[in-house]
C-alpha cells in the first residue's frame, strides 16, 4: 500500500507540477503580450516624439533663413543710408570744380591733394558698387535722369539726350540711390 500511496504522491505532484508549469506558461503569455503591448506603444511615442523634433528643427531652420534675410536687408539699407548722407560731400566736390575761375586759382599742390581726396572717396562708393548717375551726351532714361529743364537743340542725334548734369545722381546695380537732376534737349525744326 505503500506502494501506490507512494505511486498517487506521484501523480499528484506531477499533476501539481503540470499545472504550475501551465499558469507559469499561461503567465507568460500575458506578460509577452504585455510586452508587446508596452513596445507597440513605446514605438508610437518614440516615432511621435522623432516626428515633432523634424517638425522643430525645420521650423527653426525656416527660422534661422528669415532672420538671416531680414538682417541682409537691414544692412543693405543702413549701407544705402550711410552711402547717402555722402551726397552733399559730393554735390560740394561737384560744385568746387565746377566753378572753374576759383578752382583755376587756387595752389595746385592743394587742388591735387583735394583731387586725390575725391577720387578715394569715389573709389570706396564703387568698392560698395556705387557708381555716379550723369552723363552729358548720354540719351535720356527716366529711371535714373529726373529732367529740371527742356532745352531746344539744333542737332536732331541730341534730342532726348542730356544737355547738362545739375546734379549728379547715384545707382548701385540694382537700385537707383538718387537719380541725377538733369536738361534735356528736344530737337525742333
């Protein structure tokens, strides 16, 4: 009797151990499909979080690009302004050599050395690309020539052409700083 006591302790503890390694089985399963669950959603938060840093970072770049050209813009108008306030420095050099009786009269080596200061500073305003408006002979074009006056010309190739410069104007390549005040003549039979 021993025996099959001893042979129903078997049985039982191997059923036992049957239904341990089941739930321990069964167990699990649970825990691996929470697992995945736990990833599935660890994948959807980490792909939310990549997709809103690219968002970020191509805003920041669109950022960095608008801020760069609103500071070009500030620059290239403060150098408009800055090259502006030159003008009457050089209407003053204009109207110095213009009068050519006072100029005539003067030291040389002194209208040199203020001949010399005029040429730097029109090499640093073409340095910046400034160059001067203002050409006698030169056929008139409104974007650049503001006409004072009309003046009759005998000789029909000088109609619409300027006939005098009374102030000189300035341009860069693509902008018109001040247009040079100018005659124009108008050819008449």
């Amino acid at each position: 009797m021993s025996k099959k006591k001893n042979e129903t302790n078997n049985l039982e503890d191997t059923e036992i151990q049957y239904e341990n390694e089941y739930v321990e089985e069964d167990g699990l399963q649970n825990k691996l499909k929470s697992l995945r669950e736990e990833l599935k959603a660890a994948k959807l938060q980490s792909q939310e979080y990549l997709t809103g840093w690219q968002k970020e970072r191509a805003s920041f770049a669109n950022y960095k690009a608008t801020e760069e050209k609103k500071r070009t813009e500030r620059v290239s108008a403060l150098k408009t302004t800055l090259i502006s306030d030159f003008f009457p420095v050089l209407d003053s050099f204009d109207m110095a050599f213009g009068n050519k009786e006072a100029w005539e009269s003067v030291d040389q080596n002194w209208r040199t050395g203020i001949e010399y200061i005029h040429t730097q500073l029109m090499n640093t305003l073409e340095h910046y690309g400034v160059s001067a408006v203002g050409t006698v002979g030169v056929l008139f074009d409104p974007m650049i020539h503001e006409p004072v006056s009309i003046v009759t010309v005998d000789d029909e190739t000088q109609d619409e052409h300027i006939q005098s410069v009374i102030q000189r104007g300035y341009q860069t390549s693509d902008t018109v700083l001040r247009p040079a005040k100018v005659t124009v003549g108008k050819y008449e039979n």
